[in-house]
C-alpha cells in the first residue's frame, strides 16, 4: 500500500516537499537509514542487517515501505546492474530502470553490503548525457530531503583533454551548477562570444560557469546538454575517456553514481 501518491507531471521542487513529510515521519519513529538513495523515479532508501532490509522507495506515481530479505534483493539488483543496459550506441539505453542511480553511506545504524555492484556504463556520449540528467533530476527532488542543506558534486575529466575539469554540483541553496576550467583560455570578446553560444553564462577566475537557481527536470537536461557540448568541443569522443573523480556529499560519508554512465 502505498503511503503517499504523486502527480507524475509534478515541478520535481513541489514532489520534493510532498516526499519530505513522508520521510520525515518515518526517521522520527526509527531513526537514520543505513543507505540514503534514489533512482531515477523516486527515493531508495535503506534500512538493512545482513537478513533484512527495509526498503523506502518511490515511482513517478507513489512512494512505498517494503520490508525484503536481504541477500534475495541484492542478488537481484546485481543481476540488474550486471546484465541490463545498451550492448551498442544503437541500442536504447536503460537508466532510468536501474534500481538506483545514487548511494551515500555516512555510517548510519545497521549493516553496509559487503559489496555493491558494478554501475551501468554508457555506451556513447548521448547515452551518458541522459544519464547525467537523470541523475541530476534524481538529486533535485530526492537529495535535500535526506541530507538536508548538503551540497552533492564531482569533477568530470576526460582522456582526450588531461587535467582538465568539468565540475557538477547541486544543493538545495545554490540549485544546480556546472562549470569548466577555462584558465589557459584567452581572456576575450572572440572567446566569450564562443563560450556564451555554447550555454555558459559567465567567467569567474578563468573558469566558465552556469547556474540554475531553481532547477526542474528540463534545467537538468540543458545542463547535462551543456556539459556534453563542451567535452565534444574539447575532444571527447566516447564515455570510456571519461570518469568522476571526487564524488562527494560535503565530505561526509562514502557516495556512489552507478547511474552516472562512467567510471569513478
């Protein structure tokens, strides 16, 4: 049964708050889960020991408390990560299927898996830019409500572009942000106007940047668009050059991105 239903065509801000009283409830009467998360759809958030594992999770149309055997869940979701997904660019990709698309363990009462599983890799760069999206739609409505006033962020570097980085960060007080090192670029009109026709918005200190205060899931989309046009134009020509580095909810705690497409 579930405990709260959603209008799927819902702004992610309005979905979010109705979501927040839901899970608020639920930790005032049993406390921090072990594994805060979500998928594409909706929360998943967990309560587990190695024998049972109390599932808080959601779709676009409601949100549900599910109690699981532990090791018969897990398993499963393994196969999910381990056999789903694009076999080729050709094929349509499957992240939006994926049980979850971010996890974050800051040690909290129960029992940490012994293992995750392997996340989904994108099989081209239109692949990994839906998956960006998705993921940062999922933080959007979901991340606030666990963590509070947190900030979510990692750097995006590529093979064919080395020690360069592309940096993604969201927190319910500053929205969403993305921005490019930029500082062995020249400082001109020429090169603004080039930037600004790709989707930047400024430069501060030879880093170009864009911001957007109060995202939905089309703010998103143009940001994980954004982040796409700027790796092509610096050479990026596959997901495998890509990988994250320094995943981090405000230093605290360990967070995963099996959804995000690329190693880290």
């Amino acid at each position: 049964m579930p405990l709260l239903t959603l209008d799927p065509r819902a702004p992610l801000a309005e979905r979010r708050e109705s979501f927040r009283a839901v899970y608020d409830a639920i930790v005032d009467r049993i406390g921090e889960p072990t594994l805060y998360g979500g998928s594409a759809h909706g929360p998943n958030i967990r309560w587990r020991d190695a024998g049972r594992l109390l599932l808080l999770s959601g779709d676009r149309h409601q949100v549900q408390l599910s109690l699981h055997d532990t090791e018969a869940l897990e398993d499963q979701e393994r196969r999910t990560f381990a056999w789903g997904g694009a076999w080729s660019a050709d094929e349509p990709h499957d992240f939006e299927h994926l049980p979850y698309s971010w996890q974050l363990d800051r040690g909290g009462p129960g029992e940490r898996p012994p293992e995750r599983p392997g996340g989904r890799r994108a099989t081209s760069l239109e692949h990994f830019e839906r998956a960006l999206s998705l993921l940062l739609t999922a933080w959007v409505e979901q991340l606030s409500v666990q963590v509070g006033w947190d900030w979510a962020s990692f750097c995006v570097t590529s093979g064919a572009d080395r020690g360069r980085q592309l940096l993604v960060s969201y927190s319910l007080e500053d929205g969403l942000h993305v921005s490019i090192d930029d500082r062995d670029g020249e400082d001109t009109a020429e090169r603004a106007l080039l930037m600004t026709s790709r989707g930047w918005q400024s430069r501060d200190r030879g880093w170009w940047q864009a911001d957007f205060p109060d995202p939905d899931r089309a703010d998103a989309a143009l940001l994980a668009r954004l982040a796409l046009t700027e790796l092509r134009a610096r050479g990026t020509r596959s997901p495998d050059q890509l990988r994250a580095r320094d995943v981090s909810c405000k230093d605290r705690g360990e967070m995963w991105l099996p959804g995000l497409g690329i190693r880290h």
